[in-house]
C-alpha cells in the first residue's frame, strides 16, 4: 500500500471539533472544559438556559470570542483567535437577522460573495433565493419584508458562500408562533436536503428534539450530556437532563429484594443495591387513569381546559407534589373526585440528593 493509498483510508476528520474549550469573563467560568464532535452533515443543538454558555461556545466557534482554553477545530485544522470569523468558512444567522436596509434582497445575498465574479455571484444569490422560496422578492428592500420573509433572507445569505458550518442562535425566537414554525420547518428542511452541517443555539427542547439529530444539553459551562434526543429523553443521566425534557412524577423510592416501593406499587430497581434510598422518577404519560375500583388513589384538585385536551392536578399519597394528567375533554373527573392511577414502563432512576 502506498502512502497516498493509507491516507486515504483514513477516516475524514470532523466538521468541527471542540477540545477542553474554556472562557472566563473577569470571574465568571462562562465555559468549563467543553468538549464536542459535529461531523459533516449533522444538525446538532447547543440547548440550554439563559447564561449557561451555549452563545459563548457559538462565539468562540466563530471567531467572535477567543478562547482562554482548548482548541477549536475545523475539518481537522485548529483555528485560534487569529483566524478572522470572515476567513473560517462558517456561516452565521442570529436572532436579530439584521440585513441592510439600503440593499435589495438580492444585494444583501451577494454580500458575502465579494470575491466571486460579478455574474457568479448573481447566479449564486438567484439560487439561493430560489430555495428559500423568495426569488420574486429578489429586488424588493429589507422594509418591506415580513419577520419570517426576513429570516429566510438571512439564511440565503448565510449559505451563499457555501459555509463549512452554519452557525445559528436562536434565529427564530423573535417570530411569532405560527410564522415561526413555519420557517422553522422550512429552514431545517432546506438544510437537510443541502446537506448543510449546522450547530444551532436554543433555549426550546422541543425544537432541540424534532430538528436536531442530536442534542448537548449545557449547564453552567459544562454539557451535562450529549446524545440523540431520544437518548437524553428516555435515559437522562441527571434529574436536571431530566427535567429539561418535560414534566417528571418524582417518587421517594427503596430498594427492596430487587424492587422499588413507590407510591405507585412496586417497580422495577434498574439493578439498584437493596436497602439504598433513590428518586424514581416517571414521564406524565407513564400513568394512566385506571378503571374503576383499580390502581391507586388520587383526589383531583383541578381542572384546567386545554382545548384539545383537559390537565387534571392529582394529588396522590407518598407523592411530594401534585401530578398532572392530560385526558380527552370529554372526561367526566371532576375537582374533588378520586381517582384510580396505575404507572406503566420502567421508572428512571437516580440518587436521592443528587440533580
């Protein structure tokens, strides 16, 4: 084998690659020791609360912060601060999408392809525009665009260089709801079929969970896990992963002769040591109401209409807080009426003490 025939063989480095990545403010550790690989083609998300670090990292990844710690790389070659965000082959799209208001649509695509020939650029922001599915408004001016016809503009522009990675954050909280899943559909769709590897910044985890093919969830500078959205969902590594993901019935539990007691009854211990104490915890969905005369009691304090559905609050003895039950609108369980509630599937399982 010669070596041209080896390198070859070698597996092709990720798209991007962040190692032991740190950045203090003064002293604030806005990121601790971060670590993450995004290969080529994948859309991974940077989820997490306000001030948990996930724009910073975005920052760092662009070039608009530096790093006081660990390497950033990009298809294999570290980038440090000198590397300019213009010279790194990433595109970018915020919140505030902020195009030029003396630029027609066309121009504010082009804008980034000023070393491209005259004619090459056109072509380039006519396809663009084309696959955002605004090619009509091509000569129109920022001012006269809707929030969501904006946005798409943006992203014509972010792609028209043909970017490495796409950087986005939080591009479409300033849209509201119904405009925003509807690009937001159509964005992800568009990035999908282009094969556009893309790290996205967001506070939503429903967003994070049905466009994202996987997910690092971040807290305090660090990832508290990272993994598909089914695998922070079904098998958090922490109540706080857990949490983040949806409502939790949290039960006081013991291990006893490989089961837990819980108030629902019984459950299965996971391979928990008998006599420890832990959290056993359930998804929403997990309990169901019962048929008359069975299951476990609950008395419900409130009725809440959702619409398609209506929320009970149950109160349920050994349980720490009421727990909350979506069921048809047409379901006769009243305030003040009890209940029976039975608990289905394996429960998650943690340390008591421990987030």
């Amino acid at each position: 084998m010669t070596p041209t025939e080896a390198a070859d063989d070698r597996p092709e480095p990720p798209r991007l690659e962040l190692a032991g990545v740190g950045r203090r403010f003064g002293a604030v550790r806005a990121l601790d020791q971060v670590s993450l690989v995004v290969r080529a083609g994948e859309v991974v998300a940077l989820l997490g609360d306000s001030g948990c670090g996930k724009s910073t990292l975005l920052r760092v990844v662009a070039g608009l912060e530096s790093a006081d710690a660990g390497v950033v790389r990009l298809d294999g070659r570290a980038v440090d601060a000198g590397v300019p965000p213009e010279a790194r082959g990433i595109g970018l799209m915020f919140q505030d999408y902020a195009l030029f208001p003396h630029l027609t649509v066309a121009e504010n695509v082009r804008f980034g392809l000023g070393g491209r020939a005259r004619a090459e650029a056109r072509a380039i922001a006519a396809g663009r525009l084309e696959q955002v599915g605004l090619a009509h408004r091509a000569e129109s001016y920022p001012a006269t665009l809707s929030g969501g016809e904006g946005q798409r503009v943006a992203l014509a522009r972010a792609l028209a260089p043909g970017p490495r990675i796409l950087l986005l954050d939080e591009p479409f909280s300033n849209l509201d709801r119904r405009t925003r899943d509807r690009v937001r559909a159509d964005t992800f769709g568009l990035l999908r079929r282009t094969g556009t590897t893309t790290l996205l910044v967001t506070h939503d985890p429903e967003e994070a969970l049905a466009f994202c093919d996987r997910i690092a969830l971040m807290r305090a500078g660090r990832i508290a896990q990272v993994g598909t959205g089914e695998d922070l969902y079904r098998r958090p590594r922490s109540r706080f992963v857990a949490r983040f993901f949806g409502d939790l019935v949290e039960m006081p539990a013991r291990c006893r002769e490989g089961r837990l007691d819980t108030p629902f009854g019984r459950l299965d211990a996971g391979g928990a040591a008998d006599g420890t104490d832990h959290v056993a915890c359930l998804r929403p969905e997990a309990i169901r109401l019962a048929e008359p005369g069975r299951g476990v009691p609950g008395r419900i304090l409130r009725r809440s209409f959702l619409g398609a559905s209506a929320l009970l609050e149950i109160a349920v003895e050994g349980l720490p807080a009421p727990l909350s039950l979506a069921v048809p609108t047409d379901h006769p369980a009243e305030p003040g009426e009890t209940v029976g509630l039975e608990a289905h599937g394996s429960p998650m399982i943690f340390e008591s003490g421990r987030d």
